[in-house]
C-alpha cells in the first residue's frame, strides 16, 4: 500500500482531467487508509493509560521471559502504528 496526499492529487486532478468533479467525488469516496490524526490520538491514549502495561494483569506475553513490559508497550504502539489508527489497541494485545 502507498499513502498519497489526497488534496494534492485533487489539485492535480482539477488543473489535468474533464469533468474534474467526477474524479474527486471518486477520490473523496475512498476509505482513509491511514489516519495520522487518529494514530497520534490513540498514542497519547495508550501512552497515559493505566492499563499500558498488563504484566500482572493477564498480559499475553506474561509466559515469556524475553519480553518484559517495556517491550510489551512498545509492541502495543507498533500496532497502533500499523493499523493507522482504523482501531483502538489495548495494551499487550
């Protein structure tokens, strides 16, 4: 998948296409792949949350000795990363 900037494209579209509304209402229609706004709120969510480390709580990696909460919180913010914000991650999942 490639990320695009969608208002840039729209520019291009209206300066290069026929009926250039036709083209962004396409453009317009199609799903956020990526919601940067949504990844950085959901960050802040994770970052101060009581539950970002679960360890003791029933965390998944609690059986594995080489993961420690730490990394079991930097895992969660991978995937916050990964799913470009589309849901909300908990902790260790």
């Amino acid at each position: 998948m490639r990320l695009i900037d969608a208002e840039k494209l729209m520019e291009d579209v209206d300066k290069d296409f026929c009926y250039p509304e036709a083209y962004k209402k396409m453009i317009e229609k199609q799903p956020t792949a990526y919601d940067l706004d949504k990844v950085i709120e959901n960050l802040e969510d994770y970052a101060y949350s009581t539950d970002i480390c679960l360890r003791h709580n029933g965390c998944p990696y609690g059986d594995n000795e080489d993961i420690t909460c730490d990394n079991c919180a930097a895992i969660g913010a991978l995937e916050i990363v990964k799913n470009g914000g589309s849901e909300r991650v908990k902790a260790g999942s």
